[in-house]
C-alpha cells in the first residue's frame, strides 16, 4: 500500500506545514519508514486556530439549523463506512492493529457522528417556571474552537468520539492526532469536504506534543481542551492552560481489575476476560490487567487462562485471520519489555514473556501472564498497555475489594459472578468510572465514558458531552409587567 505523506487540515484544504518540516512514520511490524507527515509547528496552529475562529465568527456552521448539521454529519458517517476498508488498512499500517480484529469494530466510528449528529437535533432545552408570574428557559449554545488531543491506540473512532460532539453542537475543532498515527485520520479531511462541512469548522494540526499540542492548547482564542492520554500529558496541559481557566476533559489512563468469583460462569469468563487484556495488544485505557481470581477457582481459571492467551497467536495485522497484532512502536515496546523483565523479579511469568518465535523484525510481544507478585509490586499498580495481565488469588469479596480498590487509577472494573447480590454489591465498592459485569466494553453511548483518581476528569458521552461542549445560560422574565 503507498501512502502518500500526511498533511494537516486547515479551512478543508490539505497543507504542508510552513516551515516545510516533516516527521518520518514508522511501520511496527517492518520497523521502516513508510511515510513523512507534516510537522506542525506554532505558525500552524495559528493557521488553523485562525480558521476555526473564523467559521465560528462567520456562522455558517455555529449558528446553522441543527437539521442542516445533521445531514452533514450523516453523510459524512455514511462515508466513513464506505471509505472504512481503507482507514482500516491507514490504522493497520500505522499502529499495527489487525485489520480483522479492529477495536469496537468497524461501524463504531460512524455511529460516533450518527449519534450526536441525532443528539444535538432532539435534545431539547429546559423550561422551569417558578410558578404563574415568572418565566425561566436555558439555552446551550456552542463555544468556539476547541483544542482536541488523542491518542494512537484506537487513532480514528477515539477522533471522532471527540470530533463528533464538538462540533455537532456547532464549535469549531483544532484537532491534533498522536504523531504515532497521522495516516488514517487524512481520510476525514476529504470526508468532511465531501459531506459539505463549511470550510474551517474541523482542522488537524499534525505533529508532536510539545511542538504542536502546547502552542494549541495555550492558544489565546481556543475556548477548552478535551485529552485522551496519559495522565502526565494531562497534568502538562492542566498547568498550561490554568492562567486563562479553560474547561477541560481529561480521558486517562487505567490499571483496571477484574474479579472473578467462584460461581462465575468461566469457560465464557476466560474468554472475554483474555478479549479483555490481549485486544490490540493490551493498548486499551480500559485494559482488564489486574485480574483478581476467588481462591476456589484460581488453578482452574489459571489453567483455562493460559490455555486461552496461546490462542492470540501474533502476527501481520494486515492478515485478516490475525487477532494479535505489534506493539505501537519501539519505545513502548521496550517498555513492555522492561515489565515482563520487571514480572521476573517481582513475581513469575507462566505465559509468553517474549517476542514470539519466528517474528524476528517488528514490535510483536506474546500474551504474556504474571502471577505470584504482590498486590502492590510495580507489575501489579502501572499501566503497562501491552498484552501483559496479572493474576492475584483473593479469599474474600472484602479482600478482592480492598486489593482492587488499591490503586492510584479508577477507569474501568470488571465482575465476573452469577450473583446478582455480589454484583450489584461489588459495584457499589468498586472506585471506578465504569463497571462492566459478565461483560467487556459493551456500550450504550448516552453513558458517561471517563474515570475517577489519576483516570481522568470530566465525562464524555451523551448530555455529558453537550455539557461540555456547550454554553449552558438561562432566561428569566417576569409575565407581570413592572
Ligand atoms: P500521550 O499522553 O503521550 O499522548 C496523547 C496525545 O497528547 C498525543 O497526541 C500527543 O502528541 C499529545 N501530547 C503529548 N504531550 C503533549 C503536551 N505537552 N501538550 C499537548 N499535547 C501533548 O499518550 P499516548 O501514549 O498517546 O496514549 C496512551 C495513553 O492514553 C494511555 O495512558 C492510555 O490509557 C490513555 N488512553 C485513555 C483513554 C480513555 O478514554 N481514558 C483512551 C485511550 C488511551
């Protein structure tokens, strides 16, 4: 596949950066260049904060009919399906995941746009009437342009989680992709022209961190940030950002546990809870790492867990048999390796802990399992985001609460139990965001999606985005004249 190199997107025209840099693209399963993208810089943030402030002023987007943003929004959904093939194959190439094995599947991406495209249109405002003299209605109206910052682990659906709200609810969007994942997100630029977005409503800046992100986020006329990343990142751009009080979103990382309990149903556990942890290779915020096994059960499940992670074969992400695919790049897979070296000292590996046989050049990592380390041993607290799980037995629902709660992150948890007593009871302990029980990452996009400690600040996901994306103010008139 020849790509060509990646360009930002500013006022729906493609543009090199002005100082005429760029930044090499690296494939990890052939740990060669496979493509330059544009390297952006301050002036380019500039350019492209000043197209967005300009389509927000001129209010052929942010004052449009909220029909007329819907059928944009649709349509444009409607070719992000017909156009997935190749984003697929984008994301594939410059991340690695396997193209048969995509995170939340193909269609999710658009429904992202379908969704708010709907929201916006049938959300309707308050009215609240003190009683037969006065008279109070609220109004949410869009904001401005809005810096959004995401990650690579899943580069083209976690884009438009954001993208959609902002801009569905009228705002201008400055977004800056990782620099590990500049390729799949080209494709929405020509989507966006395509579907009729008015020009400078949705720009990308490409580029690095420091280079591109913290001019964009310190930008005088950018109204709020909404991040997904690690939590050193986010502290960055809180301070940043702290003179001028912007609103903020931040979408953390986690070191997320799942419990098992004895009755759990495990031949299905096992599987899902693996879904869980190996699913593009362990790149996924919500993560289940940290599993925490009933004693009762824990040889069985240890056994049918192993059994089951020999089944997430590595491989070339473009085959579409593949369900494993490389690590992102070269520094985080150095770091992955440097936990599994960690999980020899602080605990055993019963499971993979290596690069797998026969795949000399590329970033692939087995599915690896740690077990006998301590609850609070590095292996067992930070957030590896590699195929790489931890079992830890627990005696008690107090004892695997305590162990589960013991960590500086709070995204997502996980129940595994037949009891609807212990689930509900389990749910109610468990200092997280999100909970899933007898499931993983099933969705219903009206939930508030974020996390509580280190995992984050802030809820996206239904009202919660509108909220956050929007100017909430109120009217208040008395019917008595005065
Ligand atoms: P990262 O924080 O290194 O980078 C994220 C984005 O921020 C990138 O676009 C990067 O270029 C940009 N960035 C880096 N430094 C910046 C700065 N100083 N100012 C502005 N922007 C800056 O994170 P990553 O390695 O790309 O992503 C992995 C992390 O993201 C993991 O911790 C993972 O758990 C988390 N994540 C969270 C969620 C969620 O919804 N909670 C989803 C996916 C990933």
């Amino acid at each position: 596949m020849t790509i060509a190199p990646a360009r930002h997107f500013i006022g729906n025209e493609f543009r090199d950066s002005l100082s005429g840099q760029t930044f090499d693209v690296i494939s990890p399963v052939t740990e060669q260049v496979v493509t330059t993208a544009a390297r952006g810089g301050v002036d380019d943030v500039a350019a492209a904060v000043r197209a967005a402030k300009d389509a927000f002023d001129g209010g052929e987007w942010s004052r449009a009919k909220p029909s007329f943003r819907r059928q944009v929004l649709m349509r444009a959904a409607d070719l992000i399906d017909a156009r997935y093939p190749e984003i697929n194959r984008r994301e594939a190439l410059e991340m690695g995941h396997p193209t048969g094995n995509p995170v939340q599947g193909p269609s999710r991406s658009a429904w992202n746009l379908r969704f708010f495209a709907m929201e916006q249109e049938l959300a309707g405002d308050h009215s609240f009437n003190r009683d037969d003299n006065l008279r109070t209605y609220t109004m949410c109206d869009p904001v401005g342009t809005f810096a959004l910052i995401s990650p690579w682990n899943a580069p083209f659906m976690l884009s438009t989680w954001k993208l959609g709200p902002a801009i569905a609810y009228g705002n201008s969007v400055v977004h800056k992709p990782s620099e590990l994942s500049p390729l799949s997100i080209g494709v929405l630029g020509e989507i966006f022209v395509e579907a009729g977005m008015p020009a400078g409503a949705y720009n990308t800046v490409l580029g690095y961190g420091k280079e591109a992100g913290s001019p964009l986020v310190e930008h005088p006329d950018v109204v709020g940030v909404s991040f997904t990343g690690s939590p050193g990142t986010a502290r960055d751009i809180a301070a940043r950002v702290a003179p001028q009080l912007k609103r903020t979103s931040f979408e953390l990382g986690g070191k997320s546990a799942v419990l098992v309990f004895a009755d759990a149903n495990l031949p299905k556990c096992v599987a899902t809870v693996a879904a869980g942890i190996f699913t593009n290779s362990g790149q996924l915020c919500i993560a289940g790492s940290r599993i925490l096994v009933e004693r009762k059960v824990y040889d069985q499940f240890l056994e049918l867990f192993v059994a089951e992670s020999k089944k997430w074969v590595p491989g070339d992400p473009m085959d579409p048999a593949t369900k494993l695919g490389p690590i992102v790049s070269k520094a985080q897979y150095d770091k992955v390796m440097g936990y599994i070296e960690l999980a020899r000292s602080e605990g055993r590996v019963v499971a993979g802990g290596g690069r797998p046989a026969g795949l000399e050049t590329g970033y692939f990592v087995e599915p690896t399992i740690i077990v006998d380390a301590a609850p609070g041993a590095r292996v067992c607290q930070e957030e590896i985001f590699g195929p790489v799980a931890v079992v830890i037995p627990f005696d008690t629902v107090e004892e695997g609460l305590a162990i589960a709660n013991d960590s500086d992150y709070g995204l997502a948890g996980y129940i595994w139990t037949e009891s609807q007593t212990t689930a509900h009871h389990v749910a109610a302990r468990l200092q997280t965001g999100m909970i899933w029980v007898n499931c993983f990452f099933e969705r219903d996009l009206r939930q508030p999606f974020g996390g509580v400690k280190q995992s984050g600040l802030g809820r996206e996901g239904g009202g919660y985005s509108r909220e956050f994306f929007t100017e909430t103010r109120f009217v208040s008139f008395p019917l008595i004249p005065r």
